[in-house]
C-alpha cells in the first residue's frame, strides 16, 4: 500500500511539473504578444519532438508496426473529429469566447489524452525488475512535462485567461498521469501490450495538432522567421533532454 502512495505521489508531482511550463507564458506579461510567433514555434517544436522521439519511436520499439499505424491514424482521427466537432459550437469558457477559446480547449484535450499513456509508462517501469528504470522514466516524464505546459499556456493566454488558470489547466493536463501509473503497476502484463498502441494514439494526436494549429498560427508571411527560431529551439530541447535523459 505505501508503494501504491508513493507512486500517486510520484505521478502527481509529473502533473505538477507541468504547472512549471506555464509561468514564463504569464511572467512575461504584455511582452508575450512581440514574441507570439517565437512561442507558437517553441510549442509546434517541442511538441512535435516530443510525439516522434518520446511516444512514436518507443511504440515501435515494443509494438508491431501494424498496431501502431492504427493507434497513430486513431489518434489522427481523434483529433480531426474533436476540431470538427469545437468549429460547430460557439464554444465559451465564462465569458470568454472565440477561435482562441476553441484552439486552447483543443490543446488541453490532446495534451489531457496523452497524459494517461505516460502514466502507464511510469508505473510499467516501476514494476519492472530492472533498477533504476522507474526513476529514469518518472525524470524523463516531468522534464518533458515542462514544455507542454508552455504550450497549453501560449493559447490561453491569447484568449485571455488568468495566469492562475493557465497554471492549473496545465497541471490538469497531466492530471491523469497519477491514475495511469497506479493502475500500470497493478495490472503490468495487461498494461504492458496496450503501451504501444496508446502511444502511437498519443503520437498521432500531437502531430495533428502541431500540424493543423500550431504551425498555421506561428509561420505566417511576416512571421516565418521568428516561427522558425522558434521551433529550431524548441526541437534542439527536447532531442538534447532526450540525449541526456536516454530516452
């Protein structure tokens, strides 16, 4: 039982980490709207590293490739059919409303989704024999944590949220990260043959949605270059984390 404690603890201070992305978005106050476009391609860069290198490229390593086509068209599909669904509704949070409000809605659901996957992740290591895997995964996890929480934040911060519900929408992105973990480590062998699948599902919806609403927002004609700064630096992070780290 004090195990199972210790890996909710585990699991919610990832969630927490994710808190962390967010305060350079509201720290940076009015100045965030000079840099808009160098933010849409830090999250488009980070974003898509994150689904090749962190989620596409283990869901190969331990599934087949038939499988993971269909979780990675799965999760395509998913997105496509949330975007279509947000365009049809005058969608409002308060009295908040809009194509910003419907963008950062839609952020906050692919990054909720993904967050269960890497809860399975962390409690599937903690069941393993192998020494060390279970922190190696859970370190891994927080750091890459952090920037998604800049990217949920860079929208809702255009839609005019509050700093305090850019945090915690951030943090509830990876408010599933806790439960996926207790349960992984409860039903490891079960667990274990669904990682690949729900993975590439993961995968798939964020390049969808780095494909079809971050980039469109980041390199517009006068912007491009900023965009590109942008998300270069975004993808160097995440593959220079992923050499120190070893994923």
């Amino acid at each position: 039982m004090g195990e199972l404690a210790l890996l909710a603890a585990a699991g919610t201070g990832t969630a927490l980490a994710t808190g962390l992305g967010a305060v350079p978005v509201f720290a940076l106050g009015a100045r965030a709207d000079a840099l808009r476009p160098l933010l849409w391609g830090l999250a488009a860069g980070v974003m898509a590293i994150a689904s090749v290198v962190g989620l596409l490229a283990p869901a190969l390593d331990e599934g087949s490739g038939a499988a993971v086509a269909a979780g990675l068209l799965a999760g395509v599909l998913f997105l496509l059919v949330g975007r279509r669904a947000l365009e049809r509704r005058d969608v409002h949070v308060g009295a908040l409303d809009g194509a910003g409000v419907r963008r950062s809605v839609l952020v906050f659901g692919v990054l909720l989704v993904h967050s269960l996957p890497e809860g399975f992740a962390i409690g599937t290591a903690f069941a393993s024999e192998r020494a060390g895997l279970g922190l190696f995964v859970l370190v891994a996890i927080a750091v890459q944590n952090i920037p998604e929480g800049t990217a949920s934040a860079i929208p809702m911060r255009e839609a005019g949220f509050t700093a305090s519900q850019q945090f915690w929408a951030a943090v509830v992105t990876s408010a599933p990260q806790p439960f996926g973990a207790v349960a992984a480590f409860l039903l490891v062998e079960q667990i274990e043959g669904l990682l690949p699948v729900s993975f590439a599902f993961a995968a798939g919806a964020m390049l969808a949605l780095v494909v079809l609403e971050l980039v469109p927002q980041a390199f517009t004609r006068r912007t491009w270059r900023m965009a590109l700064a942008g998300a270069a630096a975004g993808a160097a992070l995440m593959l220079a984390l992923s050499a120190v780290i070893g994923v």
